[in-house]
C-alpha cells in the first residue's frame, strides 16, 4: 500500500468544494479540509467568516448547497435520515452555548443521549457512563446540580462530558473558549488536549482565540472568503508573510 493510500484510509472527515449560501450572502465557496484520525485540526476565522456553518453543514444540521462531505467513509449528503441520526452517534458537538437543558439535573442532561440513542443500556451501564464522563471534566460533584447552579466553565465541561457520553469518534468543538476568562480558557484547552490523549477522538475545532489555536491544534485551516485560504501548524503559518494570515497572527 503507498503512503498516500495509507494517509487515505486515515482520513475521517473529507470535505470538498464545499459551497453553502444564505440568499445571496455566499458563506462557503468550494471549502475544501480533511481531518485525519486522532489529530485536532482548528478551523481559524474572524466572526460571521461561516466557521459554524461549516461543522454544522457536517453534521448536517445545515444542508449544504454542493460539494461532498464524507464523515467515517459516509457521504453526509446523500444519507436519509435514519442513517444521519446513526452516524452523529460517532461524531460529539460542543456547541457554543451548551445547549444543556435548564429544566434537567447533571445526571439528566448527560443520560439524555444515552436514553435517546442507546436505548437498551441497563441503568448499572449508563450510571457508570454518566460517572466516568463526569470523571473525564473533573466534575463528578456535579452530578445532582442543576445547571443554574454552574459556573460557565462548569457549563461547558458538563457540555464536553455528554459529548463523550456515547464514546464518538470525532468531536465538534464549536468555540469552545468563547465567554470564558483566559484562565477558564486555557483549563478547557487542556481539558480538549486530554480527550484527544485518552480517547484518540479526531476534532474539529472552530475558533478565533488565537490562544487555543496555539494551545490545540494539530494543523490550522484559516477560512477567508468562504475558502481554505491557507493551512499548516501553527509555528508554520505565525511566520507566513501572507497578510491575512498575518493579520491573525499578529495579535498574540
């Protein structure tokens, strides 16, 4: 086997030509990314530059208006959505708000995956899952908490910990630092650099904190109008002389 058919069988996410458009606001032109297993890849880009719409489009959450979009050798595209619903199973998303249930205790908000896709779980297995996810983001305190009662970074960590419930392949992780102080920022940016040690999860991270670019990632995909202006680590691209690289780079 070649070495271009072994980092082939590699990849777990392969978009391309993606194109997404609102009317006549283009967010995404012929975007093009790969993410390899067990690496995290940020996907670097100013507000409103179309980076959540692009891990939305992925999990198909937003249909895209063409291109491909291969998630675990599926085409994301073309999948009904019995077929969907199995493959977000394998693939975590952090959203940017939490999206934790306020009406919910800790406990609830992290069995709700489970009860929702793993039906038949016995309570001994998914009361272990909900403690060892809990384990995984320092919080097994939490457990009775509502998430009133949870600091934003506790939020978030909770939000991590039912990402991992279902043990995915690939995480989404959609600004996970945003809202946070840079001391809360930086424990979430170890807290991704541990899931991906433990569990070998592949992730996409979006992002414009230039800190967790730096602190997370494997290889950086700056989006610049609508495409993959440019892509390398981050010691490559903070010494490119392209000025919308620079002009990221440049801040920290």
């Amino acid at each position: 086997m070649s070495r271009s058919e072994e980092n082939q069988q590699d990849v777990v996410i392969q978009v391309t030509e993606l194109c997404k458009s609102f009317g006549d606001l283009h967010v995404l032109r012929d975007f093009t990314m790969d993410l390899r297993a067990g690496e995290n890849v940020v996907v670097l880009g100013r507000s409103g530059s179309g980076k959540s719409v692009l891990i939305k489009c992925i999990i198909g959450l937003l249909k895209a208006d063409s291109g491909s979009i291969r998630v675990l050798e599926k085409e994301v595209l073309e999948l009904d959505q019995h077929t969907l619903d199995a493959l977000r199973v394998e693939v975590g998303f952090l959203f940017q708000s939490n999206a934790l249930y306020d009406s919910m205790t800790v406990r609830e908000n992290l069995e709700f995956p489970l009860r929702r896709h793993m039906a038949g779980i016995s309570a001994e297995n998914r009361d272990e899952r909900v403690r060892q996810a809990l384990e995984d983001v320092g919080l097994g305190h939490t457990v009775d908490m509502m998430p009133e009662e949870l600091s934003g970074g506790m939020k978030k960590r909770i939000a991590l910990a039912r990402a991992l419930i279902l043990q995915p392949k690939i995480i989404l992780y959609d600004e996970p630092t945003t809202g946070l102080d840079p001391i809360t920022a930086r424990e979430i940016n170890e807290l991704i650099l541990q899931v991906q040690d433990r569990y070998h999860t592949a992730s996409i991270i979006i992002s414009h904190d230039m800190h967790c670019v730096r602190q997370t990632a494997n290889r950086v995909i700056v989006l610049h109008e609508g495409r993959a202006h440019a892509v390398g680590t981050s010691a490559e691209l903070s010494i490119s002389s392209d000025p919308v690289v620079n002009s990221f780079f440049s801040e920290v």
